[in-house]
C-alpha cells in the first residue's frame, strides 16, 4: 500500500535529496554497460539489480547524513511501449519490469528504515521519443491515452507518485497529468530546456509552465528543471507565480548543449563545488524549491556538495 500518494511529504516543506545521474554514473564511472541507455535493464541481472541498488544505497545514506527527506527514483524513465522494439521487449514484459521496478525501490526504502526523514518511491517516466530531439510533436489528447498505459501499470503499485523527467513540450506533459489524475497518482512535470531557457519545441519555459497549469487546473503536484546547468536557465527565473511552481532541481554538471552532450564521449563531470554554490545562490533567490538533485555527469560527490552548501 501507497504511503504518501494521498499527501506528498515534500508539499510540506523541508529538504529532500534525489540521486544523481544514474545512467552516466554507472557507465562512465563504474564501467557498467547500459542497454539503450534504459537502467531497468540492468534489474532481472543479480549483478546488475546489485550495481543499482548501491548506487541508490549512497544517496538514501546521504539523506540520511544530512537529516531530509529522499524522493527515490524508479528505472522506468524508458520502460514504455515506445522503446519496445528497440529493447525487443512486449507489452507484457514491460508491465511486469516496471512493477518490478517498485518493488525494488520499495524494498531500498525498508532496508532504510532508520532514516529519520520520508522516503517518497517516485515512478519516473520519460518522454515518448528523444529528450533531446523530440522527433514529433504529441497533443495533449494522444499523450494521455499514451501514457495513460505506464502510468495505470504503476498505479497498481505502492508508488506515491509519478514524476515526468525530461519532459520537452507542455502538450504531452499535459496529457501525463491528467492521465495521473485518471489514475489517482500526483504527478509531477520536470522540463528541461536548451542553453537558452527555453523548451527544445523553442517554448519559455515560463509559458510551459503556464500552459500545462491552465490545461489541468494547477493540477500537477508541482514543476521542475532537470537535465540543464544552471547557467542554461538561472537568468530566466524570478518571482513570479510561475516561477513558485518549480519545487526541484536536477541539474547537470556539464555546461554543454543536448547535442555536445550527445556527442560526447567521455564525462564531463564539471565542478561538483562550483554546481553547489549555484544551487545555493538559486535556492537563496528562490527559498521555496526544496527537491534537489543532479542529472547527467552528477554523481554522489555533486549531491553531497549540493546538500551540504544549501543546508548550511
């Protein structure tokens, strides 16, 4: 049974963490290969349902550590009907990986027990196609019935809620809340945005916020960043009301474009210190975010900076 599907911890205030950049991490730092970049993959291996499960055991410490609450993460960002042929998987498959994948995060949050703060098991969903090219656009009517699928599968787990990561147009995003709605789950929208601030469709970031908030009615739980440095979007923030719907963060470490990114061979780690000390210059302009984490070419060592610079 769900803990907190009827009342999210982190509405309430106070700091949770999130973990970092799993699949880069992983790949890049610990030479783990990663099927199309899809982390549930490595969850029916013991050796690879291992490799996670560490990974995600330095973080639920660090919280730990540092007092606050953890939203934890599903690998399901790509365990969609979408990416089936890719990863020649059925609909049947993918319905058991990402109620397998709840129960695997379920059972992090029991051997963490002990932690003093809420632990939030968070059902992650990624776009339908590339997160940094989306090759179609989705109105918002075809992204509910699209999502409604994965969404309705982690319903009927003891998920708290669903969080659309890496999200690039406000019309599917639109679709993914009130498919959540249908299904009784709070949602939340994470955008990322090019190094202008905007969407990669070329939308403010302001005016998606705006747009998915009068489609549903402010009914996502509530909006955040992931995917970007803060250089890329900090000078498009402020204080308006839209801008108060953005609870959490999950930056990269990298400064690069989606397409540098892309291309890149190699890690680019940037500067765990420097990403620190920008997160506390944004929580200082805007106190209100209180869900921070990392993204791609972050890793543990970004995350206990960022905790360490934003709770003083």
């Amino acid at each position: 049974m769900s803990r907190y599907r009827n009342k999210l911890p982190q509405l309430s205030g106070g700091l949770f963490l999130t973990d970092a950049g799993l699949e880069t991490d992983l790949i890049f730092n610990h030479g783990i290969e990663i099927r199309e970049f899809a982390a549930h993959t490595l969850l029916p291996n013991p050796r690879g349902r291992e490799s996670v499960a560490n990974y995600l055991r330095g973080f639920l410490s660090l919280a730990n550590k540092y007092n606050t609450g953890f939203v934890l993460d599903s690998q399901t960002w790509k365990a969609h009907l979408h990416w089936a042929e890719d990863l020649a998987a059925t609909e049947q498959e993918l319905h058991e990986t990402n109620k397998d994948a709840i129960v695997f995060i379920a059972e992090l949050r029991d051997e963490f027990s002990g932690n003093n703060k809420p632990i939030v098991l968070n059902g992650v969903i990624g776009p339908r196609g590339d997160a940094y090219a989306p090759e179609t656009r989705l109105a918002a009517r075809e992204a509910e019935e699209y999502h409604a699928k994965q969404i309705g599968w982690l319903a009927e787990t003891e998920v708290d809620m669903v969080t659309a990561l890496t999200f690039t147009q406000s019309d599917e995003a639109i679709g993914v809340v009130r498919a959540a709605q249908a299904a009784g789950l709070p949602a939340v929208i994470s955008f990322t945005v090019e190094t202008d601030g905007r969407l990669p469709t070329g939308q403010p970031l302001s005016e998606a916020i705006g747009a998915v908030d009068e489609a549903t009615d402010g009914a996502a739980a509530y909006f955040m960043v992931n995917c970007a440095h803060p250089d890329h979007f900090f000078d498009v923030l402020d204080d308006s009301a839209w801008a108060r719907r953005i609870r959490g963060l999950r930056c990269n470490a990298s400064r690069l474009s989606h397409e540098e990114l892309d291309e890149c061979e190699v890690l680019d780690d940037g500067d765990p210190v420097e990403l620190a000390n920008q997160y506390k210059a944004i929580t200082t302009t805007m106190p209100w975010l209180n869900v921070l984490g990392g993204c791609c070419g972050s890793d543990l060592r970004h995350v206990d900076r960022i905790a360490m610079a934003v709770s003083g």
